[in-house]
C-alpha cells in the first residue's frame, strides 16, 4: 500500500518550484536595486536615495504576494495542507542545497508560509525554523574581497581608491591620502607587531551606499591580528568625490552599522560572506544586526528569532515589565539577561491619547520605511510569537491580562502574543539622569537637543518629547523609540501661545483659544522635564532655539524646497579638516 506522502510529491515539487522561481526573481531585482544606488550617488540623487530604499523594502512583500498567487495556479490540491508542506520542505531543501545566498532562501520559504497559515502552528518539519544546512565560516572569501600588500601604505590607499567603482574623479587625492595616512599611522601603526612590512588590506569588492554616502569596508590583517577598516566618500555635488573620514575601529565602525540606522545598499551576491567578513570585523554585533544592515530584513528577522530561542534555553530568569514609566499606548517588557524590550499594544489607551490600534502601527511603518539617521531604534514586527509561560513574572502576567488581554492567548504551557514589536533595549533618558554627573547630565542634554533637531530636519516630528520616550545606548548616544505620535514635521502647524485678551481669559481652566489637531506649541516643551531642573538649565544653554517657532517653521520651508540632511554616524572631529566648511555640520553628531 503506498504511503499518504508520495501521492503529493509531484505536486510538492512543483510548489517548491514556483516558491524558488519567487525567490530569484526577488533577489534579481533586488540586486539591480542595489547596483543602481552608485548612480543615484554620483548623480547627488538624494531623493531617489530614500525612495530606492522604500520601494525596496516593499519589493520583498510583493514578491511573496505574487508567489502565493502562483502556487495556488501550479496545483490544484489544498495549499493549506500541512503534510504537503512537508513534502514540499524536503523538495526545496534539495533544490536550494550549496545556494550561494541558500539562508535568504529559506526565509523566503518561511514567508511564503506564513501568508498562509497562522504562525503558531509552525515546527521546524514545515518550515526553517533551523536552517538546513550547516552554517561554517566560508572555505575562501576571496570572491568577496580584492587584496592589497605591501608596506608602502600610501601607495596601497592610492590604488584602493583609484581602483574603486567610481566614476567621477577625486577633488583632491593627494589630500585624501594625507589625511588617512595621519589617521592610519596614529590607530593603527603602533599597534603593529615587529616591522609588518607585509600588512594585508582586504577590501569588500562591493561598496555600501546609504543616504549621502559611500563606504568602503575592508580589514587591515596583521598575521593573526585584525583592524577594521572604512573609507568614507561624500559627494561635493560639484562632480568630484572626496574623503571625509577613515575609520579604523571597531566601536565606530559599529556605529556605522548601528540599529538605528537604515538598511545600506549594497551588490552582496553572497550574504552569508559578507556577514561573516563584517562579524570578524564588528564581534559584539550579532547575525540579524548585520543582516538588517546588508538590507534583508526579513532574515534579520529569522536570525533574531533564532537567537531569541537560543537565549531562552540558555537562561532562566522570567520576563518583568519593563523599568521606567508606564506608556499609555503600549506596554513594554524585557528579559534582565537579554537586552531587546518587548512592546504590545494595549487596549484601551489612557487619556489623552486618542490614536487607534491602526494609526499605531501606521507610525510604526512609516519608521520602518523613513530614514532613522542615527536618532530611531529599528524594531522587528512579530505576529503570533510563542514563549514558554512558565518564563512570565507573576506580575507581568497579571499586566497584560489587564491592558493587553485581546492580544495574549494561553495554550497549556505556551503563551502567544498575537502582536508585538521588539526593539534594542535602551536606558530611558530620564532614568540615565537620576545617576549622572554633571558631564553626563551635559552630553545627555547636548544629545537629546541633537536627536530632536535631526530627526526634525529629516521631516520627523516626534510628537511625544518627554524625557521617558528617548534612550541611552551604550555609546552614549540619544535615540527616540515611542512613534505612537509621531507625524511628519511639514503636516505640523506650529503656533505661538496668543496673549490672553482680557483679565478673564487669563484667569480661566484651560486654553482661551482654539487648538486644531495639527497645532503645535514649542513654548509648552520646557513641561518635558518635569521637575530635572539642571537637566532644563543645561539644556536650555544648547537648545533653547527649540522653543521658537521660527526655528521649526525654518526647516519646514528647507524640507519643502527639497533638502535633504543626512546626518553622518561619526563625531564632527573625525571628519577631515579640507579647508572648508559644510552646510551639514549644523546636524552632525
């Protein structure tokens, strides 16, 4: 008698097929995307930049729309079938088996899917909950990277910039050698080991575009030991390229590639390379950071997943809610050992608010699709993740069945959120301050003014400034991460208070005039520090133009004639001394 499984193969095949027929066509097109983002940087196409990346995040979902579409043509059995996934699982591990980009695969399966059938009912018979195949550092990376050798180091700069992809000319090339070779011979040179006249210079044969820049990224490899290396190119709009600095750290060059930055365009045929070549250079950054970094979120997310399971079996502490002050849209919760917080929306929202569970995740998206430059935490989307319940604190169990209760559902020892987002956890600014000193107190205030500026300048007004919705991250930086509110800063009316016009008016409860629902007042900011007085005086010595109108009205004008800010991911004093100054170093770090 023949098994169940063999009468479906054929048909298993031919869904395997067609799920792998939509996956190369996404990473074709998603290749050409990237191969065009050279052209949009030498022509200073900033707007097309942040487009190209929009419309590149969306190709992935239309992608796995369209080969949903198709599988139900291919096959005139039930595609909600579980044991023909089965069968189709095994057929498509065959087919993707020594891929080059075979990770990317498998999520692509998993996403398909997912369209179909409810999350919580996955296991990793049916999808790649593990991947297939054995994840080992590359045999040889030389397809990725181009090597340079020798000890006369300013010939070796020459060349990697004269060799580069690049098509307009360099403004000064004998200057940008002089100011990488100062940088190069004060970080790295004396940490040399004997004479190194043999120093290999690996750089990533594919350059990384993102917002007004270009970086190219390699390593500096004395024998056994491994420095970092990133040469950043800017456009002076004139035609010509130059350097504007060189990073040869690894703690900056991790800010580069930070979670609160976009995703870079870049032509990596061969991802799991590429991640394995940046993990050498960057070892605290776990998968799915570079991952999102390299522009595939969606296996970000897989990555994450993975590594979230890892830790749980790894640990034993429970979930708590998280510290800080309780929000009024969301409720949050964290895990003490692993440092990402966990956001559902809540049910009901507490007064004032009066957003909808739907215009809180329309903020959430517009984040995802907007350029966060260094001031937004990136946050991963979940829809019915599964925990052990037995990991869940008494008294956060007993918070999300009060607030949240419509979006938890309890199955024997499992507990499912039905929707959630995950973002990097962050000490909330106003908790940072009650420990700070002085100097920090000061950098934290000279920061917050920063985020609020920048994130202004790229349209984004955050609607909800208090203290509590911004964080700390472990290089000091400041970053907003409550988007319940957030609106773009040209849809904002922004208003000065009107002088009450009679003793009574100035006597009565609440406002003697009207308020629409677009209208702004900056005088009412200074109610954002809620009693930190020093906080408020530091602040208000930086950043006191944040409560005028003409400043906010001055950048909607900017925002309105087409400027377009990026904010570079390193400090002002890293930046190249050319004799000249820069219309962006108002904005950056």
């Amino acid at each position: 008698m023949a098994q169940t499984p063999l009468i479906h193969n054929s048909t298993a095949r031919r869904m395997a097929k067609t799920i792998l027929n939509g996956f190369r066509s996404y990473f074709a097109d998603y290749l050409n995307s990237t191969l065009s983002a050279k052209a949009r940087f030498e022509k200073a196409d900033w707007l097309g930049v942040q487009q190209a990346n929009v419309d590149r995040l969306e190709l992935y979902k239309g992608k796995v729309a369209q080969t949903v579409m198709y599988l139900g043509m291919v096959t005139n059995k039930d595609i909600a079938n579980r044991e023909l996934w089965i069968e189709a699982k095994k057929a498509y591990t065959q087919l993707v088996f020594n891929f080059p980009n075979f990770e990317i695969a498998e999520t692509f399966f998993n996403s398909v899917f997912s369209t179909l059938h409810d999350h919580d009912k996955i296991n990793d018979n049916i999808i790649y909950v593990l991947s297939s195949q054995l994840i080992e550092a590359p045999k040889a990376e030389y397809s990725i990277f181009i090597r340079y050798e020798g000890s006369d180091y300013r010939d070796i700069f020459r060349r990697i910039l004269k060799e580069s992809e690049f098509s307009l000319p360099g403004e000064d090339i004998e200057l940008d050698l002089d100011c990488i070779l100062n940088v190069f011979y004060q970080e790295v040179v004396p940490k040399l080991s004997g004479s190194a006249e043999n120093l290999k210079f690996d750089l990533l044969e594919s350059i990384f575009y993102r917002g007004k820049a270009a970086y190219m990224v390699g390593r500096v490899m004395d024998g056994e030991q491994i420095f970092p290396m990133a040469l950043v190119i800017l456009n002076n709009e004139q035609g010509q390229l130059y350097v504007d600095t060189a990073i040869f750290n690894s703690d900056e060059l991790s800010v580069i590639f930070s979670f609160t930055r976009n995703h870079f365009m870049v032509d990596a045929p061969l991802p799991y390379q590429y991640a394995h070549f940046l993990k050498q250079l960057m070892p605290k950054k776990l998968d799915y950071e570079i991952y999102n970094s390299l522009g595939f979120p969606k296996h970000a997310k897989t990555e994450f997943y993975r590594q979230s399971v890892q830790h749980l079996r790894n640990s034993d502490d429970q979930f708590i809610i998280a510290p800080g002050i309780k929000g009024m849209v969301m409720t949050v919760f964290t895990l003490p050992s692993y440092n990402i917080v966990f956001k559902i929306i809540k049910d009901k929202f507490s007064p004032p608010k009066e957003v909808t569970h739907q215009v809180v995740r329309e903020k959430y998206r517009l984040v995802s699709r907007h350029d966060r430059i260094g001031r937004m935490a990136d946050t991963q989307e979940f829809d019915k993740l599964v925990f052990p319940l037995n990991r869940f604190s008494e008294s956060l169990l007993e918070e999300l069945q009060k607030v949240a209760a419509s979006s938890i559902e309890i199955r024997d020892t499992r507990l499912i959120i039905k929707h959630l987002y995950t973002e990097r956890y962050m000490t909330p600014l106003n908790i940072y301050l009650e420990d700070a000193t002085d100097d920090q107190i000061h950098n934290a205030m000279e920061e917050y003014g920063n985020c609020i500026k920048q994130l202004a300048a790229a349209n984004i007004f955050p609607g909800d400034m208090p203290l509590k919705n911004f964080g700390v991250t472990r290089h000091g930086r400041v970053v907003f991460y409550d988007y319940d509110e957030i609106a773009t800063l040209t849809d904002c009316n922004f208003r000065r208070i009107p002088e009450p016009r009679t003793a009574e008016e100035e006597m009565q409860a609440g406002t003697w005039y009207t308020v629409g629902p677009n209208d702004i007042f900056p005088e009412e900011f200074r109610l954002f520090f809620s009693g930190n007085t020093k906080a408020r005086k530091m602040f208000e010595e930086m950043h006191s133009d944040l409560y005028e109108v003409r400043f906010w009205q001055n950048l909607q004008e900017k925002i309105r004639d087409g400027f377009v800010l990026d904010v570079f991911p390193y400090r002002r004093a890293k930046r190249f001394d050319r004799g000249k100054d820069s219309v962006l170093e108002v904005f950056s770090d």
